[in-house]
C-alpha cells in the first residue's frame, strides 16, 4: 500500500541517518560465558558495535549484543574501549564497513602465543635456547662491563697493582720481579695475559654455538612439518587446504623462529667478543710497555 511504501522509505532514510552517528547507549550484553549484564554499548554507524569487553555482535531475535568469542588484536579494540569515555570531538576508532565480514577474518589472525605454539616442541626448544642465550649475554655484558671499568682505573694508577682486575695481576707479575732479564719478564708476561684471556672470553664460545644451532633448529622443523603436511596430504589428499595448516605453519614458523634466535645472537657475540678483545688489546699493550720500559732500564745499567 501507499502507506507501507511510505513507511518503507521513511525507514530507509532512517537508517541512512543512523549510519552517519555515534551514539552511546546502554544495553543488555551477553559475555562469551553466557552471562547477560545491561552495560554500556558505543555504535559506530551501522557497522560497529564495541563495549568495555570488546567487539560486539548484534542478536536481532533477542534484541541484544554479544561478546565476540575471540577478539582481534587489543591495537584494534582499544581505540573503541576508550570511546566509551568521549562525549565529543574526533577520536580514533575501528569500524568495520562490511558490518562483520572483515571482523570475522581478523579475529582467526593467530596471536603471538599461538604462532609459537605452532612451532611445535622444535620451536619450544628454539625459543628456549634464545631465552638462554639472552641471559648469558646480559651476565658476560654486566661482567665485561665491571672489568673495563676496572682496568681503566688501575691504567690510571700503574704503580699500584690490585688483584681484582687483569691489569693488576699483570702488572703484579712485573713487580714481583723486576730484576728480571727482559726475554724473562717477556715470557711472564705473555703467560699472564695468556690465562686472564679464557675467563674474558668465557660463554662467548657458547653463544656463538647458539647462534649457528638456531637456524638448524629452524631448518628441523620445516622438515618435520613438511613431512607431516605430506602425510595428510596422502591420507586425505588436498581437497581441504585446512588440514594441511598444522604442517605447513610448524615449517613456516620454526625457520621464523630459528632466524630470530640467531640474528641477535650473532650481533650480541660479536659485540660482547669486541670487548673481551678491547681489554686483552690494552694487557697486550701494557704488557708491551713494561718490557720496553724494563729494557730500557737493563740498557741503561749496561751503558
């Protein structure tokens, strides 16, 4: 009738209105758990829906929201959580113009944790070696660290050697003989920087080690999970591209893995071996100092 083709455009126009605002409004929401509570909903439009949990979906049946199971990524549902908060100006938001359509495809984006998961026990061990490999640079940098600092003082005060520093020990080998004959005092040297060089290389050797097996590591694991891709694919052929997801994301996501574990840790053990090399160079020159200082003096007594 005339009247419902009225009706019919009024409503239309209605919608179209409606699809220009955002409005804050309270609602009944029902949580992931199937708990209904009345809170506040803010609505983009036509298109989104968010409240203080996160995106949400409209039940037209029951007249009510609920909570998407799983939310995307916390970038694209806090700008809406805070919205909750504004009564006016511009402010950033996420809407999703298919109403729906993207939304459903960026919440089956795996999270962080779950990437990992599927790297399966290979990435589990990568991971673990990073986790390792991290901490012994922390402990060899803070202890690298002290050291210089040490030997940089007791350069400033040569005259006076203290046992806690590799420059001290050295220089103390001078000082406890030195009468001696400079090919002597040469070979003492030598042999003293010689042993303080294993305690200021000690776990470089290590993570270099880590750094090679991260990689290899990663590559067992594209392995094995082309294997097992190749097994579904033979027991179920490859109709459905999802079974073969598991195998395809271990063997993306252990060479993933393998090359973040090794990248930092070549980088890290080739700074912290720059350092350890910096303080044998400065043994190494003191030590030079000594014996040309000591065979001054012997040249001078023979003259």
């Amino acid at each position: 009738s005339i009247e419902d083709l009225e009706r019919f455009w009024f409503e239309m126009q209605r919608e179209m209105t409606e699809t220009g605002r955002v409005v804050k409004f309270n609602a009944k929401v029902v949580s992931p758990d199937g708990k209904e509570e009345v809170k506040p909903v803010v609505r983009i439009g036509g298109f989104t829906a968010s409240s203080e949990d996160g995106f949400l979906t409209y039940l037209p049946g029951q007249k009510e929201f609920a909570v998407l199971s799983r939310q995307p990524a916390s970038r694209y549902v806090k700008p809406n959580v805070e919205l909750l908060e504004e009564t006016s100006g511009y402010h950033t938001a996420t809407v999703d113009p298919t109403r729906g359509t993207l939304l459903s495809v960026l919440v089956q984006t795996p999270k962080l944790s779950e990437q990992i998961k599927y790297g399966g026990l290979v990435g589990y061990i990568i991971m673990a070696l990073g986790v390792i490999g991290l901490i012994m640079a922390a402990v060899r940098f803070a202890a690298l660290s002290a050291i210089a600092a040490k030997v940089e003082a007791q350069r400033k005060d040569p005259t006076n050697a203290r046992e806690d520093n590799p420059l001290g020990r050295v220089l103390a080998v001078y000082y406890k003989d030195p009468n001696t004959d400079p090919d002597t005092l040469q070979l003492r040297l030598d042999e003293a920087v010689l042993k303080e060089i294993p305690a200021l290389e000690k776990w470089l050797p290590a993570l270099k080690l880590i750094a090679a097996v991260g990689p290899l590591m990663g590559l067992l694991g594209t392995v094995t999970g082309m294997i097992l891709t190749f097994q579904q694919i033979t027991l179920f052929g490859t109709g459905d591209p999802k079974i073969m997801a598991d195998g395809i994301s271990q063997a993306l996501v252990t060479t993933v893995q393998g090359l973040i574990v090794a990248i930092p840790m070549v980088l890290i053990h080739a700074f912290l071996s720059g350092r350890s090399k910096n303080i044998v160079q400065i043994l190494d020159e003191e030590a030079a100092g000594i014996i040309a200082e000591h065979a001054e003096k012997q040249h001078g007594r023979a003259a």
